[in-house]
C-alpha cells in the first residue's frame, strides 16, 4: 500500500471510527496488512482483501481468548457490514472502534446484532436456546439434559421480555441491559475483557511492525 | 521487644507518634529487665554486642557533660561507614550498638532507668533502626522470622548470621518482657479452651520418650470436644471446668489434673475422675508443672538455653523449630493479650448475636423454591449462565427476610462466596450486588464471615475494577457491624486498603467527569466500610497508622453529603482517641465539621455536631469553633426538637464549648439557654444529659442565672434531682449548684427543698455524684437565708458529711471539705460536727500532694478553728506541721488558705512552737510581701502571734 494511500485511508477512518486517533487507526492498519499477509494464507483468494472467516475467528481467538465458534461466526458476521463474507480494512478498523471502545449503547446494538442469529430483528426462544445450550454442566441423572437449558431460557426470557411476546425485541435486551449493565453479555461472551483491550495496540513482533 | 513495648507497656496517650512511658510499676519493670538484658548481653555475646546498628538510636540524654567529658563525643570505634558508633552533640546521642548503648547505661548511674525510658520513648520501633524496617514490629502477625528464614536460606554472610542471633536474643527479650508483664495483669486472666489447648498442644511437641523431653507423656482423658472447646461434661462445665488431663512427669507419679477457668489445679483423678480439688489453683499447666516436676524445669530450661548455643551450627532443621517454638509461644501470649484488651477497650454497643431459629419445614415460601431452582444455575452452569440466574435472583425482594434466609438455607451462599474468589468479574460483581443487599440481615453477616467471605472481599480490595472494588468495601461496610467481623477485616490487611480506597485526587472539583464520579464513588464505599470498622478501638488506631487521617480531612472538604456522611461518622467515631481529637484540630477539620452543621442533611448534622463533642473537651478546639463561627448554627440546631439524636449530639456540643467563657457569651447572644431550658422536658436521657451540662456551663456568666430562672428552668432542674442516671444526676447537681449562686434562685431552690435533694445525693454509691452533689451545696449554703436552720433540720445530714471525709477519692475529699468550710460558719452547726469528730478526720487527710484538696482542706480547718478547744485538738492530731508545707506550693490559693489556716491555729502557743520549728517564719516574711491582701494579713497576724508568744516566754524568763 502506498504512502498516500494509506494517508488517505487514516484521514477517512479518522472520522468514521471515532474512538480511535489517527496513530491508532494507522497503527490498526498495519495489523491489518499484516495479520493479511500472513504466510500460508496468501493463496486465499482474500489475500489483500481482507479476513475470511477462518481468519477471523483465529486473530479472535489467539487476540482476545475467544472460544466460542458459534459466536465467533456472529462477531465476524456483525463485522462484516457489506455481507461479501469478508472483512474489509475497513469494516475492520470501523468493527473494533466499537468492540474495543464503544460506547454502552453502540455495545448494547452490537451485542443484540450479535445474538440475533437469523438477523430478524429478535432474539427468539430457539436462538436463546442454541446459544445457551452448553451452559451447564451435564449431569448424567436427569433424563432430559435439554430441560435445564429450556428453564434457563424461561428465566432469561422473564427477566428481559418486557412486552411478553415472547422473544426479545431490541427495546426489550436495550432496557434490560441499562437495568443491569452484567446482561450486555447475557447470551455469551462476544466482547473483550477488559485487560485485552490495551493489548492490541502493543503488536507482537510476529506481526512485523 | 517490639510486641512487649507496643502492648505491655503503658503509654500515655499524647498526640501521633510520640507518647511517654508512665510511670508504672509495670513500665518500671519493663525498664529493668531491658537494662538488664544489655548488661548481659556485652557480657555473653560479645560479638552480638558489637553489631553496628542500620541506623543509630537517637535521644535527648539528661546526663551532664562530665560523663562524657567534653560537649562534644566521638567513640574511637567506628562502622563500616565510618560512622562513629557514639555521637553525642548538645544534648543528643545517637549510639549504634549494644556496647556503646550498655557502656553509656552504666555511666549514667543513678539516672540508667531515666535514660533508657528517654531512648525508648523517642525510638517507638527501636528493632526498625537496629536491624532494619523489614523488621519493624506489626500489629497481627509478626513476619521478621520468615524475613529471617528466607534470607538463611538464600546467603550465608555471617551479617545475616549475626542478625539472626541479634534476633533471637531479642525475642527472648520479648518474650520474657511478655511474660513480667503477663504476671501483672494475670490476676485479670481467665483461662479459656483456646488457650488451655494451645499449651498442651506445645508441651505435647516436648513431650515422649527419652531423657530430654519436658514429659513422659500428656493426655486429655476425653477425645470428645464439645463444640465451645471444652471436654468437661456439661455438667461440670457449669462449674467452669474446660477439660481433665493425665500427665506423666519423669520423676513423679502421673498427675490428674482440671484445668478451669479459674486456673488449674490437682483433682482426686486415678481410674476415674473425682472433681474434688486436691492443690493450690495456679494460672497455667506451665506454671503447675514447675511447681510439681523438677526434672520438667529443668529440662524446660534446656530447650531453651540449648537454643543460643545450637545457632552456632548451620542453620538446621532444629534451629529452624526453634524459632518456631518462640513464634509460637509468643503468638499465644499474643492471643491472651489480644483477649484481654480487646474486651475491655471494645465498650461499644455491638448488635446482638443472632440466635437461630426455629423454622418448621411445613409452609416453606414459595420465594424458597424460585431460589433453590436459582441456585442450580449458580452451582452447575458457566459464566453466562450464572450471570442470568445472579441478575434472575436480584428480582426477589432481597430486603425480605424470607428471601434472604432462603438463600442461606438451599446453600446459595456458599456459592456466591464461591463465585468471589474466581477471575470472573462479572460473577464478582453480580455476586456482590447480592451479598450487598442480603447482608443487611444480621444472621447473614454472620454467616458470611464464618464462611470466610470478609477475607475475599478483602482481596477484592486490590483488583483493578473500579466498581468491584466499590462493591466489595460497601458489603464490608454491612458486614463489620460486629466485633469478630471487625477485627477479621484487620487481621487481613483490610483496613489499609479501604483506606487506600480513599487515595485518589478529585476531592474539591464540583463539575465531575466521569472518571472523577468513579473515584468519589469508591472513596464513599472505602468511608462507609471505615465507618463500620472504626467501632473497635484497634481499627481506630490501624486507620491511623495507614494514613487515613488526612484522607478523610481531605474528603470532608468536598461538598457531597453521600459521602461527607460516612467521613464525617468515621471521625465521629474515632474522635473517642485522643490522637484523633489532635488531628482533627490540627488539620484544620474543625472548620470544615462547623460548614457542615449548615447542611440540610441532619445526619450530616449529626456527625459534626457529635464530633465536636468528643473534641471540644481541648480548649484550642472550642476557640476554633467559635472562630470558624460554629456556635450560631448549633444553637439554631436547638430548635429542632424531632430528631433527638440530633439534639443529643446538638447539646453535648453546646456544652463542651460552653466550656469557655468566651464561648457562653457568644450562646447567650444566641439566645442558646432559652432554648436549651425548653429542652429540660419531655426529652430522653442522653439529651437530657447534655442539656443540662450546657446550662451547668452557661451559668458561668451570671446572667445566665437569671435567665433559666426567668424562663422556668429552676424547678424543671430541682426535679430532675430526683432521678437515677448518674452522669444526668452529676450534671443537674452542677446546674443547681450554679443557678444557687444568685439569691433570687436560692429562694426557690429552697422553697422545693432542693438543698434537702442534693444532700440525700451524698448518699449516692457513685464518687462523681458524691463530689458534685457536696460542690452543689456551698453555694446553697452560703446564699440561703437562715442557712444554719435549714442544715440542721436534716435529721442526720450534719454526721453523714462529716463521715464522707474518709472516702477514698480526692475530689469528694476537696468537695466535702468545701461543704464542711462552708457549714462551720455557723456556730451551732459547727459544734455538732466537731462532736461527730470532724477535726481528727481533717487532720487525717492533712498529708496531701493534691493543691485542690490543700486548699479547701486549709480553708475547713481555718473554719474548724472557731470552735471551743479544736485549735488544740488539730496540734494535737499532728495537722500543722503539714500545712506548714502548703506554703511551698505553687498554688497562690493554696497559700491564701494556709495563711489563714495557720494564722487561726497560732492562737494556741503549741501550735506556735509546732509552726516554729518547721521554719514557717522564714515563708511567712515572704508572704507578708505579697499583693493579696487577705494573705498579707493573715501572715502577718500569724507571725504576730508567734513573735508575742517569744515575748512572753523572755518575759517570763528574764522577769
């Protein structure tokens, strides 16, 4: 990428990713390009381009301690505005800006795009169910390892359904969540801890900087 | 020795930092033994001896120059630094070794005892300086011996060798200074199951086969222990016995023995137990055994010379025990001290300890089953499920009673403590928000701390979340409402860091960014727990030494009332220290409490009001209050009569500062006793109390005086004579006697037959109100009218004050003689108190040192004089040569009394030669020079006297 290139790029990611500096987004940038380049991933037909999914979930992983596949697909799935299944430096430095720094209600409709899994507009019974289904520890004795689940879905779902549709609008997870600021992350983790968030900006040498 | 002198000895209290040794038996003993031990030491540890300190021990020596020989000293020997071992410049030393320190004791001489209190007076730590300040003596747990095992294990430089035997030595030092001290204050001392099984368990370490052990064995004849400790059937627990033991002596038949609470002693033992008492009861099975078992002393003794010779060795397994037997016998006299002192210090109120209760299985709520399902996911699920099941279950009502034992009772609590001790933050926080609210109830504050929680949140303290943290100190603060919570939060460094809690720097800014909002928010959860925590006496003094005293003067100058509240309660509370009461004078919080009397907040209110109470008692501090304007808005604090309180705190303020003179002006302009005299009705105790100690102090000024008669308070104040509280009826009896000063109020005072009240005071088993009662009664009796009549109508009155002249206490000595100066103006009455002997008891009480007493003493007997032969009879009881002595007081009032004392004694020509022949003429000529008329003239009358009697007798002689 070129001097004036990338000078541009900053100067427009500046504006749009507000709650980075311009040192930041560049230095965002230049992870990008070298997360990109990685040797081994450069046959990917993304190369340059941007991360593919594999990709993705790897830096969430090895960069945040992520676990979680199901929402690991959901975090690239909500980072990837254009839905080409591929992020973009763009959509890359624009998604972090809001998973590193956003504010508690950026964080509150990213988390609520996050559990919605059919990107309906609500978080249903079934979705709730798939994201909770390994929550508890299985205990042999009880004949139906599935109703524990259900009762924990019953109980979420009482606590945050305010309107009794049941399912959760976004006004219903929106007004749980600023009751209860712990139910951001009610449905699985999907942001960082707080002790990742200063760790991004301090690049192993592995990534070339 | 730190532990000896930080607990055994008695310090004055004085400002921070510095105090001084009283002069106590018990310090005086503390004193010889340490003297003692660095005599010895330069003579058995030379090479200990000659150690060079880390820093030298520095201290205003008494001791002239001829000492030393010169103004300024150097010893010939030097450190390693080339620092000379022996400074002495003016009147400082600074010495850096047990040679030098013991060279010095023995040339002080005579003044060896003064020398080392002045060292340690002005060395608080002195192991800090001698070895280092990793050394330093800490409250709880003493951690020097592990310093000293890691640093053998790591180097072998024989410094480090030297350290650990200087170490040693001094811990034996302790131990022994521990031990005296223990023997003063053991006749305090009972003996508890702890402490009975803290001994066996270390005599069983020396006990077994073979010719070295302290026993042959030691057994407890009973393996059950009853949860309280004891192994005493229950029936025989009554009687106060803890447990039996069976022990085997080397040289003696196997001993039965009780130990009780009483101490322990022999019992009639053998196949089966007899509770008969068979020996003398000694305070432990140590000190039993000494008694019985000679081999046992003996080889007691060696465990412990053997110690010092073995460190020659490498450091070995065996030197390693040792040190731990030191530790150990040290922790447990630790743990007597701390029982002895925590109860007679912790006088504060403290809940009560819940009692469990019954609660039938039958109608459980059916909140009970919500939690129990709730609690499935807190036990069996990840962190996202347990954070929906803690948000889940903060939707039960958790102030209910029902909900809160729910939780305890299906096991959750457990869980939730659990949950704290994880790395999960928001199981932390959810956990916490829980804790937060259920732990108003008293059996789970409780149960939290047996549980072990206070120790987590403790920890909490340190993590980097703000709003953890916040959470963790406002649980602690429901938690340490009670004493053993209290001290747990101690005991694990808590203190320090609630106080650290405090330490940020947004005080004073009144627009708050958010950042500024976190750190207020955190430094009102770190007060609120330090309020909790400074109801024990040992957390006042732990707050001060982390330094919280400049935090929460900091903080009291912000403008928040959610958090000026729990600041200014903790001061409030801690003002009961006098360190405290210094501090807040000199760190100018007075100021600040006064602004905030105008809060709208009366709890607020409270605090500074009731802090300005516990401080006024200085003098500095009163000024200061009136100068920083605070007297106006207490006294329009009068007026609200709802919250009393408020009004307590209120009134004991007022009366503190009414103290001063200045101060009662400034009320009156107030218009203060009027309103304070509406408070003498329909008010409870405590109000009542300070309410009335107010007007005692208003009447200073006499129009004062007419001011409470005008507005009815005269008979309101003679009723409450009447009542049982002592410290009200101390403060009526000040009142009454005040308000008697003036004619008008006498009249009424004596139409109640308020005099005959006061004078049934006198009867009261309490001295305060003995003392105040007698003062209360000059008054009257001077400004009645027909004052004699009315003494003499109470049947018996005259001999009851006259036998009051054998108490014990100087101020119902003082007071009584006042009464009786008082009585003896009428002549009649003073015949009937001579008949009931009143002269000899005023002899008797001549030989006194108390100024107070000389002179109201002085001023009876002068009043006694006027009365048939009684000038012969106090020659006779021997009371002139002592009052001779008065006259070298410094007291001018003392020798104004004397004077005249003395000068109505001379009319009889033994007492003459008496006052001759202890020098009285040479006092006398000085006081003839002096500007007091009334001393003038009685000296010069008694030396009239003296010079017609020598005229006499020449006549007599030369004719």
């Amino acid at each position: 990428m070129s001097r004036r290139k990338l000078q541009q790029l900053v100067e427009s990611l500046g504006r749009s990713a507000k709650h980075f500096n311009k040192s930041e987004v560049e230095c965002l940038i230049k992870l990008f390009n070298a997360l990109v380049k990685r040797p081994g991933q450069s046959n990917s037909r993304f190369a340059g381009v941007g991360f593919d999914r594999n990709m993705f979930r790897d830096t969430l992983h090895s960069a945040f301690g992520m676990t979680d596949v199901m929402l690991m697909d959901r975090v690239f799935r909500t980072f990837d505005r254009d839905n080409d299944s591929c992020i973009s430096v763009v959509e890359w430095v624009e998604g972090l800006s809001v998973f590193l720094r956003g504010t508690l209600e950026e964080r509150i409709k990213y988390c609520f795009e996050v559990y919605d899994l059919n990107g309906d507009g609500y978080i249903s019974r079934e979705e709730m169910f798939q994201m909770l289904k390994n929550s508890l520890l299985k205990q042999p004795s009880e004949e139906d390892p599935d109703e524990g689940i259900k009762d924990l879905v019953d109980i979420a779902l009482k606590k945050m359904d305010y309107d009794h549709d049941g399912k959760l609008s976004f006004m219903d997870f929106e007004k749980a969540v600023r009751d209860e600021n712990l139910l951001l992350e009610a449905f699985g983790p999907c942001l960082p801890d707080l002790k990742w968030q200063t760790m991004v900006f301090q690049p192993a040498p592995s990534a070339g900087l | 020795m730190g532990a000896a002198l930080s607990r055994a000895a008695q310090w004055t209290a004085a400002g921070s930092g510095t105090g001084t040794l009283e002069t106590t038996s018990l310090n005086e003993s503390v004193l010889n033994e340490i003297i003692k031990f660095l005599e010895d030491v330069c003579t058995t540890h030379p090479q200990e001896a000659a150690f060079i300190f880390r820093e030298p021990l520095e201290w205003e020596t008494e001791l002239s120059c001829s000492v030393f020989g010169e103004e300024t000293v150097q010893s010939e020997a030097k450190g390693k630094d080339g620092q000379p071992v022996l400074l002495r410049t003016a009147s400082t030393v600074r010495v850096r070794s047990f040679d030098q320190l013991s060279h010095l004791l023995q040339n002080a001489m005579e003044k060896k005892s003064k020398e080392a209190q002045a060292c340690l007076e002005a060395n608080r730590d002195p192991i800090v300086k001698i070895l280092g300040p990793e050394y330093g003596t800490v409250e709880g747990e003493d951690l020097s011996m592990l310093h000293l095992l890691d640093k053998v294990k790591k180097d072998d430089d024989p410094e480090t060798e030297t350290i650990r035997r200087i170490i040693l030595l001094l811990h034996q030092l302790d131990l022994q200074l521990l031990n005296s001290s223990l023997k003063h204050i053991s006749q305090d001392i009972r003996l508890n199951p702890a402490a009975v099984n803290n001994e066996v368990n270390l005599l069983k370490n020396f006990s077994g086969k073979g010719e070295d052990t302290v026993l042959e064995s030691l057994e407890y004849t009973s393996d059950y222990m009853f949860s309280n400790g004891c192994r005493a059937p229950p029936w025989r627990q009554a009687h106060g016995e803890i447990c039996y033991l069976v022990i085997k002596p080397h040289d003696t038949d196997p001993l039965y023995i009780t130990c009780s609470t009483a101490g322990v002693f022999l019992n009639g033992g053998k196949d089966d137990i007899d509770y008969e008492r068979k020996s003398d009861v000694y305070k432990d099975i140590v000190t039993f055994l000494r008694e019985r078992s000679p081999k046992f002393v003996e080889n007691m003794a060696k465990q412990v010379s053997g110690q010092s010779q073995n460190l020659h060795e490498t450091p070995t397994e065996k030197n390693i025990l040792v040190i731990f037997i030191i530790e150990f016998s040290y922790r447990t006299l630790n743990c007597r001290f701390e029982d002895i002192s925590e109860s007679s210090s912790e006088t504060e109120e403290d809940e009560e300890q819940p009692i469990r209760r019954q609660e039938g299985n039958t109608d459980l709520p059916s909140e009970y089953w919500g939690i129990q399902k709730l609690a499935k996911y807190l036990k069996g699920g990840n962190p996202t499920a347990t954070v929906i099941a803690l948000c889940s279950m903060r939707d039960f009502n958790l102030a209910q009673e029902t909900c809160q034992l729910a939780i305890r009772d299906v096991g959750c609590l457990e869980v939730l403590i659990n949950l704290l001790d994880t790395e999960e933050i928001k199981c932390q926080i959810g956990s916490l928000k829980i804790l937060k609210e259920i732990s108003q109830n008293t059996l789970i504050r409780h149960a939290i701390a047996d549980l072990g929680g206070l120790e987590i949140m403790v920890k909490i303290l340190d993590s980097p979340d703000k709003d953890l943290k916040c959470l963790a100190a406002e649980t602690i603060a429901n938690v340490a409402r009670f004493k053993e919570a209290r001290r747990t939060v101690r005991q694990h460094g808590g203190i320090k860091r609630l106080v650290g809690l405090l330490g940020c720097n947004s005080v004073g800014s009144s627009s708050l960014t958010s950042y500024q909002a976190k750190d207020t928010e955190m430094a009102r959860c770190g007060a609120l727990a330090l309020w909790s925590c400074s109801k024990s006496t040992k957390n006042k003094e732990a707050i001060r030494k982390a330094g919280g005293i400049p935090l929460l003067a900091k903080w009291l100058k912000c403008s928040h009332a959610n958090i000026l509240t729990p600041v200014a309660g903790t001061l409030q509370e801690c003002a009961s220290e006098p360190s405290y009461r210094l501090a807040i004078r000199t760190e100018g919080m007075i100021e600040n409490l006064v602004k905030n009397l105008s809060s709208e907040h009366e709890e607020l209110q409270m605090h500074c009001a009731n802090a300005i109470f516990k401080c006024a008692e200085d003098k500095e501090t009163r000024d200061l209050v009136r100068q920083h304007g605070g007297l106006a808005p207490l006294s329009v604090l009068l007026g609200n009569s709802e919250n009393k309180q408020l009004l307590a705190a209120v009134t004991g303020a007022i009366w503190k500062c009414a103290i001063s003179r200045e101060n009662v002006s400034k009320f009156r302009e107030c218009k203060a006793v009027e309103a304070l005299v509406g408070l003498l009705t329909d008010q409870p105790e405590e109000v009542l109390v300070n309410t009335v100690g107010a007007l005692g102090e208003c009447c200073q000024e006499p129009i004062n005086r007419t001011t409470i008669r005008k507005c009815g308070g005269i008979p309101t104040l003679v009723k409450l004579l009447t009542g049982t509280d002592q410290a009200l009826l101390v403060n009526v009896t000040k009142a009454v006697g005040a308000c008697a000063a003036e004619r008008e109020n006498m009249t009424i005072i004596d139409r109640l037959d308020g005099v005959r009240l006061l004078w049934s005071l006198l009867k009261n088993p309490n001295p305060d109100v003995q003392a105040s009662a007698a003062w209360a009664i000059c008054p009257c009796i001077e400004n009645a009218k027909d004052a004699g009549e009315m003494v003499r109508s109470f049947v018996g009155g005259l001999e009851l004050i006259v036998n009051l002249l054998k108490s014990k206490n100087k101020e119902v000595l003082a007071s009584v003689c006042a009464a009786i100066t008082n009585i003896a103006k009428d002549e009649e009455n003073l015949a009937v108190i001579t008949d009931h002997g009143v002269v000899p008891l005023l002899s008797k009480l001549a030989n006194t040192n108390n100024d107070k007493l000389r002179r109201h003493l002085a001023e009876a007997i002068s009043n006694c004089c006027m009365w048939g032969s009684n000038r012969v009879t106090f020659g006779e009881t021997k009371a002139v040569a002592p009052l001779v002595r008065y006259l070298k007081s410094n007291d001018p009032s003392v020798h104004r009394a004397t004077a005249q004392a003395l000068y109505q004694l001379s009319e009889d020509p033994n007492n003459c030669i008496t006052m001759h022949e202890n020098g009285v003429v040479k006092l006398l000529l000085a006081m003839v020079g002096s500007t007091d008329e009334t001393l003038q003239e009685a000296a010069a009358g008694c030396i009239a006297n003296i010079r017609r009697l020598a005229l006499a007798t020449e006549k007599a002689k030369y004719g």
